[in-house]
C-alpha cells in the first residue's frame, strides 16, 4: 500500500514527465513575452500547446507505447460512476456560487458570454487530458500518487504564468497558490475515479465559470479561435487513434 503512494522509481519517463511539464510552462511565459501578437498566441497556445501537448503528445505516447487509453483515464472503466459523481460535485459547485452571487446581487448571463465560455472549456479539456490525465500519470510511475497529485499540481498552477485572463489584476503569489489546491482538488477527483469524465465538462465547467466569469466579470474572450482549436484536436486524436 506504501508504495501505491509513495515509491521512487526513477526512469526516462520521470524525465519526460519534467521537461514535458516545464516546457509547458515556458510556453505560457513566452505568451506573455509575445504580448498582443495574436498570431504568435495562436502557435504557443492554440497549436503547440493545446493540440500539441494536450492531445498529439499523450495520444501518440499512448500508442507508440501499446498502452491504453483507460490507463490515463481518457475514458476510464468506471466511467459511469465518473459522470454521476461529475455531475453532483458540479451541482455543488454550482449552489454555492448561485447563493453568492445572490448574495451579492450579481445576474449572471451565460448568453451574453457564450463565446468566453467555449474558450474556456477548450481550455479546461486541454487541463484534463495534459495535466490531469497524461502528465499526473507519468508522475505516478516514477513516484506513487501522492507525491504525482503534488507534482501535477505545481505545473499546473505555474502554467497559468501567461494566460491573460487568470493573472489579470491577480496577485501572483496567491494567484498560483490558489490555482494549487484547485490543481490537487481535480487530480485527486481524477485520480479517485481514474476518468476524466469524473471532471470534465460539468465539474471543471462550473469553477471555471465562476473565477473567470463571475469573479473576473471583465473578460471577454472569442469563440472563433476555440472552435478551431476543438476541431484541430478532435482531428488529431481521431487520425492518431485511426492509423496510428
């Protein structure tokens, strides 16, 4: 039992896992050094990070390496208890934000910002399926789940470096501090469910929601480039898994 929580088991994975999960990170720092070149956003964000981290990196490693794709929960075998326990935690999640708001005499219009909240799941799917799913479960080969739930975390909460709308009138320190035990509150829910289906969409759908929408009520992001992003994913998840 120790060892499924705590092991050492250092290998060319366990190096992967890091420089994986720091090259992360310093494409979100080149963001912020690329400014509002919308275009070069679009390659280290879009491209290189979302599609190429998110699902040509994971997909690829997962078939080049005849391992499967339940293993790093991208479905999972209990995935229908992942999707009940999804949907509670996510009505949870959602009361206490409706009191809140009520509380603070907030209306909240999803209509209105329809095309932030695409952006944002795009965003959200690229977490689970890189940071929670493939990154977290490198990790754990190397280390056992607890020291991968802290690792995961971390690179997580330091690849918000860049992402405009996250550090925006935020204090870093508490900023990345908060964004860790947001990190270590969905890998443990992943984890104990081993599906991404126990996070994605509705569970992550509705912190999202709230930090970038409710509490940050100034941004305003664009559905186009979203789309095409999504499409560009399922496209590659969908060749890799084909002919790969």
């Amino acid at each position: 039992m120790t060892d499924l929580f705590f092991s050492f088991s250092l290998s060319q994975t366990t190096f992967i896992a890091f420089f994986v999960g720091a090259f992360c990170v310093f494409l979100s720092y080149m963001i912020l050094v690329c400014g509002k070149n919308w275009i070069a956003r679009f390659v280290l964000r879009d491209i290189i990070t979302i599609v190429g981290l998110g699902v040509l990196l994971p997909f690829v490693w997962i078939k080049m390496n005849g391992l499967s794709f339940n293993a790093f929960g991208f479905l999972g075998e209990n995935w229908t208890w992942a999707i009940l326990a999804n949907i509670v935690l996510a009505s949870l999640f959602a009361t206490r934000f409706y009191f809140t708001m009520k509380k603070r005499d907030q209306l909240l219009d999803l209509l209105r910002k329809v095309g932030t909240v695409i952006y944002l799941m795009v965003g959200v799917l690229f977490e689970t399926l890189f940071f929670y799913g493939f990154l977290r479960q490198l990790f754990e080969d190397s280390f056992g789940i607890i020291p991968a739930l802290l690792l995961t975390s971390s690179f997580y909460s330091l690849h918000h470096v860049g992402l405009e709308e996250q550090m925006k009138d935020a204090i870093p320190r508490k900023e990345y501090t908060k964004l860790f035990f947001v990190g270590i509150l969905y890998s443990t829910v992943f984890r104990i469910f081993n599906s991404a289906l126990a996070i994605f969409p509705f569970f992550l759908g509705a912190g999202v929601i709230y930090d970038l929408i409710i509490q940050k009520e100034n941004v305003h992001l664009s559905y186009k480039i979203a789309l095409i992003t999504l499409i560009l994913m399922i496209m590659s998840a969908v060749i890799i898994i084909i002919y790969l």
